[in-house]
C-alpha cells in the first residue's frame, strides 16, 4: 500500500493555484480560470436548514452510511432525475463529496490484478484513485472529433483484449466539457453488459448540460453492474460541504462500499447532511438551473475570446461541465510567441509553456498533459462570476492576439 501511495503524484494543479493565490493575496487581480470552484452560494433557505440542524443539536454521530432523511430525499430525486426507483434506502450511501464517494466505489471494485479501463484525458483523481487500488491502469484515449468520446469499436477491442474488470466514465467530462449523449451511452452500456464489466459512471456534472444534448444517467439500466458517483459540489454549489452520494443494488459491492465507507469517514459531517437533505428537493431544481444558464453565458464569453486567438483549433462549444480544452495548433503558436519575442524551445510541451505566459498575466490554465493529453492542449475553467469571465476574455484577447 505504502508503495502505490508513494507512486500516486500529489497534482501540479495544486501548485499553479497556490502561485494564483499568493498573487492574490499580494494584491494583484488575478482570474481564476485553473480552478472548477463554483462561484455560487448555496442556496439561502439550504443555509437556514444548517443553521436549524445546529440550533436544534443535531451535531452527533449519525448512521455511517447517511441520515435517513438524506436518503430518502436523494431516492426521490433518482426516481424524478436518474430513471431510478431506488429498491430500498439500504441502497443509497452518502460519501465525503464526490471524491470520497469514488474513492468508495473504485475501490470496492478492482484490487490487485485486476485491470481498469478509463479516459485519456481525464480529471486526474480517477487515475490517481485507481492506482492506489493496485489495478493495472488501461488509459484508453478518447476522440476530439467524437466531442471526447470513445470510438465504442476500440472501445470493444480494447475490453476483448485487456479483459478490464471495471470502466470509470466521466460524463460530462473534466477536463473537456465533453458529453456522451443518450444514445451513445447506451450503445456503451451495451457493450459492457456484453462483456460483464463494471462501470462507475463519474456523473458529477450531470446538471451541467447545454441546451441541445440528449443526456441522462445510465446506471439504472443495469444497477447490478452499474454504479453512479454523483457530487452536490457543482449542481447545488456545496464544494465544501463534502456531499456525495451512490446506489448500489449489487449485494457484494454494497457490503464492501459500506465497510470502505465505515472505515474511512464512518458518517458524512451532520450539519452538511441536513443542507443536503433540503438542497435535494424538487423545489431547488430551478436554482440548479438558473446556474446553469449563467454557465452557459460564460461559456460564450470565453468560447468566443478563445476562437478569436489563431493559435487556438476549437472543436465547438462544449456541450456539458464548465471547462474548454482547446487544442494548441504548434506553427501558430510559435509564429505568435516569436513575434511577442518569446522563446519556445523546438521540444517545449506547449501547453506548460501557454500556462506559464498566462501566469505572468495573472490568468490561470492548468497544460493539458495533466489529465493525460497530449502536450498541446490546455484547460480554461469557467466558473467563475460572470464579471470576471468577461474581463478574462478581454484579457486573454490582450496577451495572445
Ligand atoms: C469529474 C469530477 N468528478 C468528481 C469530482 C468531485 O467533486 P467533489 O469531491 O467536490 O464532490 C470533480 C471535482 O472537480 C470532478 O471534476
């Protein structure tokens, strides 16, 4: 365990926020654009029902796996959301965020031996969870022109040859903003019903979702084999609420998720269980979607500012989350910088070398090969408010055109 702990690489992320945060705090304005911190509050009556829960002193131990209102709460909105009739509320278990609820579920899957096939690229803990369960990592890439799917034939090929005993599918996706739209993910579910393999569908931006795209989840479609880690940090703006949550029908796993679950955070902060417990209900649906429409603004705001720079080849509006990953086109790139008078080493990875720019410009990016692209992209989040989503796309417009 020691081992696979010491060959898990603690995120580079981390350290560009930390060079943002420190120009922050010396007084430079500086635009967040590396980091998928919602910029929204949690809802004013979801905050009431936190103040509530500590007046009324509900600050003690709870059920390790959830309180029952939480779940009772979360098995409606499966069954209004997620196609779901949850078989019993044993079922549903609250984990610490949607990190903590894969960690869980990867897990409670794959050990030692076994082989796990993901996204390339992709948010970079599902790698880095996989590898601390000992699982022989299969980092399958996936296609730009395919809105950063798969292409479900080497999908196949790949499972008939690497025989993987679990998929984790990150939809829609971090860090592309891709979507696997319905039909898509049902030709995958097939696939994987074929082959009986697990999947962990990462569906922590269910919410985040366009306008024109056919989504929905597909766990319900085969909840022996399925499993769904949703995340209240982005659809309901608890990032530091840590509420997660999962539905497992499968008896092994279930047993195995709730021992993972005990031993590990033995119950979810109580106060956080009670927001969530009044974030889940129908009634704040429309708040989740008015964040949405806001996203989608700023997803303009900064799509159109990016198309602008010729360096940059767009693949289209993203269709879900609040990321963009355009690609970096390498002869352009080095025509600009050389007329700015910067230098490009012939072997730089490009998009270490965009984010560095950017940097001395106070504007974050996170260089692409950090979810397991190749060197020439580069993420750009865009959660941040409004305001300052304009102000970076003027700012951008500035440094690179
Ligand atoms: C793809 C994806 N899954 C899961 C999460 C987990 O979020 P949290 O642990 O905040 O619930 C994130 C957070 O950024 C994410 O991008």
């Amino acid at each position: 365990m020691l081992e696979l702990i010491d060959k898990v690489p603690l995120s580079e992320i981390v350290v560009i926020r930390d060079k943002l945060l420190e120009k922050q705090r010396n007084g430079e304005k500086v635009y967040r654009l590396e980091s998928g911190t919602p910029s929204f509050n949690v809802h004013p009556k979801v905050k009431e029902a936190m103040k509530k829960a500590i007046d009324e002193n509900k600050t003690f131990y709870t059920e390790g796996s959830g309180i029952e209102p939480l779940k009772q709460v979360i098995a409606q909105k499966l069954a209004r959301k997620n196609n779901l009739t949850a078989k019993s509320t044993k079922n549903i278990l609250v984990g610490q965020g949607g990190m903590g609820t894969l960690y869980m579920l990867i897990h409670s899957l794959v050990g030692l031996g076994d082989k796990i096939l993901i996204q390339a690229p992709v948010w970079i803990s599902i790698k880095n969870i996989s590898m601390l369960t000992g699982a022989e990592i299969i980092e399958l890439p996936t296609k730009k022109e395919l809105d950063f799917n798969w292409d479900l034939n080497e999908l196949e090929d790949t499972i008939k040859k690497e025989k993987p005993k679990a998929v984790v599918y990150v939809n829609p996706g971090n860090p592309t903003g891709g979507v696997g739209d319905k039909e898509y993910m049902h030709k995958l579910a097939g696939i994987l019903e074929k082959y009986g393999v697990y999947l962990v569908e990462d569906v922590a931006y269910e919410d985040i979702v366009y306008p024109g795209v056919e989504y929905e989840t597909i766990f319900y479609l085969n909840p022996e084999l399925f499993f769904p880690s949703f995340s209240m940090s982005k659809s309901q703006a608890f990032s530091g609420l840590r509420i997660g949550y999962t539905y497992i029908e499968n008896e092994k796993i279930l047993t195995r998720a709730r021992k993972l679950l005990l031993y590990t955070t033995n119950g979810v902060n109580s106060v956080a269980q009670w927001g969530a417990t009044e974030a889940l209900k129908a009634e704040y649906d429309d708040y989740t979607r008015e964040m949405v429409k806001e996203y989608q603004k700023r997803r303009d705001i900064l799509y159109s500012a990016l198309t602008s720079i010729p360096f940059f080849k767009m693949a289209g509006p993203p269709r879900g989350a609040f990321y963009l990953f355009p690609e970096i086109d390498e002869e352009k790139y080095r025509e600009v910088m050389e007329r700015k008078g910067v230098k490009v080493e012939p072997d730089a990875n490009l998009g270490v070398h965009l984010q560095r720019y950017l940097l001395e410009h106070n504007i974050g990016s996170i260089p692409g090969h950090n979810f397991g692209s190749p060197h020439n992209f580069i993420r750009f989040a865009y959660s941040i408010a409004t305001e300052y989503i304009e102000e970076a796309a003027e700012k951008i417009k500035e440094v690179l055109g």
